[in-house]
C-alpha cells in the first residue's frame, strides 16, 4: 500500500537523469546568476544615471566592478567555464552579492563542487542518531521528530506523529522502505497541505534547506531523485526549486489547523546532531499559558502521550534492534505498552 509522502513510483527517466547529471559548475553559474538577479544596482550601492534596462538586477560587469574581478573572469565563473575560484573571489563576490551566511555557505558548497569530478556514491541507509534517540525518548508531552539528510523521518514521538501525521501509520519511519518524507509530505499529501495555514511559507523553507542540502551532497542519488520526483509531480516545487534560494531550518513559527485540536501556533527548534550532522531533532512548543499550549496539552490526553517510562529500554533510553530482511532499521524505541513494528508490505 503506498505511503504518502513517500513517491513508490519515481520520476520519469529524464526526470532522473536531468538531476543527476547536471554539473556542479552549472549548479554555480544558476546560483551566481539568480542571486545577481535578486539584487538593485542601489541595493548594490551604485548610482544610476536614467539606465533603462531589460532585466532586473545587476549585470555582469557591474558585479565583476564591485568583486574586484575582471568582468571576463566572472562572466567565465558564472558560465561554468572557469574553475578554483580563490576563497578571497567567492568573499568578494559574496560581499557584493550582499549574500547572507547561509547563502555564503552555500556559495562556497558549489564551488567546491565544481573543482572536482562528482560521481553518484550511494550512502548508507541512515540510521538514527542514538543521541538524538535518547533525546526524543525524553520529550514525551514536546511534539518532536528526527529527520535525515533528505528529510525522512527516521523517528518521531507519539505526540509528534499526533501533532504533524496522525493520518499516517505512526510504525511507517521504522521501515527504510516505508520511511515518510517530510518534503513530500508538504507537496504531495493533501492533509500535510492543509495543516499550515501559510503553506508558502513552510514550502519555501522546505525548498531551501533541501538546496543547502544539494549543494553539500552533489554525489547523492537519492537525494536527487528526491528532487528530480518533487519537480515533475508539483509544479509549485519546481517553481521555487528554479528560484535558487536558500534556507537552513533553525526556528520558525507555524499557525498548524489541527483536525483535532484546531489552530496552534507553534515555534519549531532544529537541533543538530554534532555526530551526524546531517540529522536534526525538530521539536514543537507553545509559550507556557497560552492557548496554542493548551491545544497541545489536549492533543497529548487525547493520544494518551505522557513521557514514556524506561521500562524495556537500556540504560541510555533506546532499544537496539537488528535490520530485519524487511528493510526495517535502527534503533527500536518502546512507548509505553506499545513497541513499534514495521508496517506490512
């Protein structure tokens, strides 16, 4: 039976292969030149002398003036043509850019890139953090979920599976087959859609941290048929997937129309792990006294979610258990009465 947020069909073949095969320094040329786009030659700090121009923002030799690059260099550098741009380049390009942290970390993710040959490399099937594991288990009444590099979900509490999924089988992350996909999930499942009230804005960020994503992982497959499945079955992904903006998930507030306990405004926190940083722990409060924090308070008696007693659990709070032939993986965590087992097939 198909998961939603989880496409069991994949992209078309040149879905596929139009994101698996585009250069690194292609990847860099788009970025330079969107973000050049972006920006006003008085955002810029030049001044114009009744310049009419045809297209919106700086143009190349504008750019190269305020870099301190020659204006052939940088054309060459935004072509793909010119490779090992000096960190001191990508500052000044930055700097004129008026590029911000995120967007400089990923300014200087392509252009490493682009220095050498990126050959798909197929990752290990992701395994949750046992830290981040020990961490959820002690957030029982703190909505929270643990996400991989591509925004699966390797572990979610009860509350959490309650808060943002309960119209998903809550066992379906304890299958790498099975695994939902939380930028699927915003796209492509109906419910998901309809539980933020500024879907925009929760599908920009979404947008923008799986470019961040992309830009430091250029050798992942499955990464890219992500990419590649979201940009064919929604045209909306594909429309801000094009605008080359970037957005790490750290905070953010969400007004989130629960078909259980009606609106909650919540500020989402994502947490690194320092051994995998490639997974994060994002977890879901209310200010103390407020009716968003009453909602969840009723959305926790309604799933019976109290903080999980150790009881079956090891001393570091998770149960281990082995990969099954299944597909099912990682680190078993026991609710309650409850343990988890993965869905059928």
């Amino acid at each position: 039976m198909p998961i939603p947020g989880r496409d069991t069909h994949g992209p078309s073949r040149s879905a596929r292969l139009g994101c698996m095969t585009s250069s690194a320094n292609g990847a860099l040329g788009d970025f330079l030149q969107a973000s050049r786009a972006r920006i006003t030659p008085e955002e810029a700090g030049l001044t114009l002398y009744g310049d009419h121009r045809r297209v919106p923002g700086l143009r190349r030799e504008e750019l190269a003036m305020l870099a301190g690059v020659s204006s052939s260099y940088y054309t060459r550098l935004e072509q793909g043509q010119s490779r090992n741009a000096s960190p001191q380049v990508l500052d000044a390009i930055a700097a004129a850019l008026r590029l911000s942290d995120a967007e400089r970390t990923h300014l200087g993710d392509l252009a490493a890139s682009g220095t050498r040959r990126v050959l798909p490399k197929k990752p290990p099937v992701e395994r949750a953090d046992p830290a981040l594991l020990e961490l959820l288990a002690s957030l029982g009444d703190v909505p929270s979920l643990v996400l991989g590099r591509r925004a699966d979900v390797l572990a979610w509490n009860p509350l959490g599976h309650a808060l943002l999924a309960s119209h998903l089988d809550p066992d379906s992350c304890r299958s790498s087959a099975q695994r939902p996909n939380m930028a699927s999930l915003v796209f492509q499942d109906a419910e998901t859609r309809t539980l933020y009230t500024d879907w925009r804005a929760k599908s920009r960020a979404v947008v923008g941290n799986l470019r961040l994503t992309a830009g430091k992982h250029p050798e992942d497959p499955a990464l890219a048929l992500l990419i590649g499945s979201l940009t064919v079955a929604s045209p909306e992904f594909a429309s801000l997937w094009a605008d080359h903006r970037v957005q790490p998930c750290a905070t953010a507030v969400y007004e989130l129309a629960h078909p259980l306990v009606g609106r909650v405004s919540v500020n989402q926190q994502t947490l690194r792990s320092v051994d995998h940083p490639d997974q994060s722990l994002v977890t879901h409060t209310a200010p103390v006294g407020s009716a968003s924090a009453e909602a969840l308070t009723l959305l926790a008696q309604v799933v019976g979610s109290t903080t999980p007693p150790r009881t079956g659990l090891d001393p570091r709070g998770v149960r281990q258990s082995r990969t099954g032939a299944d597909g099912t993986t990682g680190p078993d965590i026991k609710w309650g009465a409850r343990s988890s087992r993965p869905p059928g097939r």
